[in-house]
C-alpha cells in the first residue's frame, strides 16, 4: 500500500528514530509499503520516518535499471554505519520529503554498513559512490538529521522557506 511522505518542515522528521527490537509481520508489511512508496515516487531511498513511522528501518534501490540492471531493493533494519572512508565523495543530493531541491552534499565515499534483514539476520556490505551516499542520507533520517542539516545555514533557511509555501499551497488545494 502507497504511503504518503512527509513534506519539511514536519517535527517527527527531526525525531531520532527507536531501535527495531525484532522482526514482525508488520514489519514485513512496512517494508513492502515503503518499497512501492519509494518507486511509485520515484525515489531510491526512503526512510520509516518519512511517513510518519518513528522506527529504524531504511528501504533503497539505486541500481540503474534503465541502463539494464536488475532493481536490487535493500530493506535494512536498525541500520548503522561501522566504517567510512576517509576518501570524500559529492553527489547532488535530493530528498522525496524536500521536493524539486537539490544540493552538493560531501559524505565518505565507502561506507561498511551492518543491518538486520526482514529474517533477523545481520547483514554487513561495503557501499561505495551512488550507494554509500544514499544509505547514509537515510540513515541521517533515523537520527533525525536532513541532508539541507549538512548545508550552510543561509542555503537552508531558503529551501525550508520553499517547502513552508508548498505545504500552504498543498493544504489550499486539498480544500
């Protein structure tokens, strides 16, 4: 089932997210929720806070399918970065809570990641480029933190200004 995705400024976007304390078939429902969510978007990442659900849970998949790559959806479960790079990438980073902006973003281009799957079992995997940048942008949502949370002050305050006058016009429109 689609979800609806929060808009910033929404104050759980700045909660820090509870651990997962074990799996669930509700757990299992969620994660398959925020899949279609997150391709229906179309988005390659998509953090349980982002839809109002407060626990540690990430969904990404940024295979390029149109270039010929099999869709590889990662659910991860209480998430956590073990190791970075010292190396630095940037990438132009987006966000389906913050529509249409867009700005450079420098995070460790390598990043070793450990998870528990929707079997309870620990997974770790070494994420580099593309990848690394998203699971560390969703793993920012669990602490609460947005990718304008890595920008200069002034940049921000203008893209949450932005996002204010959206959520008026979208409430306008809803009547």
């Amino acid at each position: 089932m689609k979800r609806s995705i929060l808009i910033h400024p929404d104050p759980r976007l700045k909660k820090v997210c509870a651990e997962v304390p074990d799996m669930s078939d509700d757990l299992r429902s969620l994660a398959d929720d925020m899949l279609e969510t997150m391709y229906d978007a179309p988005g390659i990442g998509l953090a349980a806070p982002q839809i109002g659900i407060l626990d540690r849970m990430i969904v990404l998949d940024c295979a390029k399918t149109d270039n010929g790559e099999d869709a590889r959806p990662l659910v991860m479960v209480n998430p956590r970065i073990v190791a970075g790079s010292d190396e630095r990438n940037i990438y132009e980073e987006g966000c389906l809570s913050i529509p249409d902006q867009y700005a450079e973003v420098e995070r460790p281009k390598i990043v070793d990641v450990e998870w528990m799957d929707l079997n309870g079992a620990l997974q770790r995997e070494t994420f580099d480029g593309l990848w690394a940048t998203c699971v560390q942008h969703e793993i920012d949502h669990l602490d609460g933190k947005l990718f304008i949370d890595h920008l200069k002050p002034l940049k921000r305050q203008m893209i949450t200004r932005k996002m204010v006058k959206l959520k008026k016009e979208l409430a306008r429109e809803r009547g």
